[in-house]
C-alpha cells in the first residue's frame, strides 16, 4: 500500500468529499452492482435549515441482489429494475 492509500474497512470513521466516496463506489460496480439504502436519522437543523442526514447502505455483489431485495421487500429504482429483468444483475 502506498502512502496515499487507506484502508477503508479498519473500522473506523473516514471523511472525504461526496465526490470521492462516489468514486469509490463507482470504482467497485463491477463487484457490487447494486446497493440498498435507508435513512435512519435525520438531524436537528441549525438555523439555516442544515442538518446532517445518516444514511445505511448494503452493497450487494451481483448474485445476492434478486434475494436482498426480497428478503428486505423493499421499492426498486427503474434502472435497476431493467437490468434485473433483463439478467444482467442477480
């Protein structure tokens, strides 16, 4: 690993620009084609009406999505919905 790299599995809390956890992510569609995601807490906004919103997100790896989303019975983004149908994504 070089110096610039991080592990981002250590267990601890990373920051970084949206840009970049982005990045991450897309970096990885390859393996985990699709995500689920809830929002579990929205925080109290300071007086220009920010606040910070927490989000859980589950990658899932092509293979698990069909039974993740089931299991979870949860709504299916259009886009994703097609490639289900069309076999592209598990």
């Amino acid at each position: 690993m070089s110096e610039y790299e991080v592990a981002f599995d250590d267990g601890n809390w990373h920051a970084a620009t949206l840009g970049h956890f982005v990045g991450l992510l897309i970096d990885d569609a390859g393996q985990d084609p699709a995500v689920v995601f809830r929002v579990v807490h929205d925080g109290e906004p300071n007086e220009n009406g920010e606040f910070v919103r927490t989000f859980l997100v589950d990658l899932l790896p092509n293979g698990y999505v069909l039974s993740a989303i089931g299991q979870l019975d949860c709504d299916v983004e259009k886009t994703l919905l097609a490639l289900l149908k069309a076999g592209l994504v598990r």
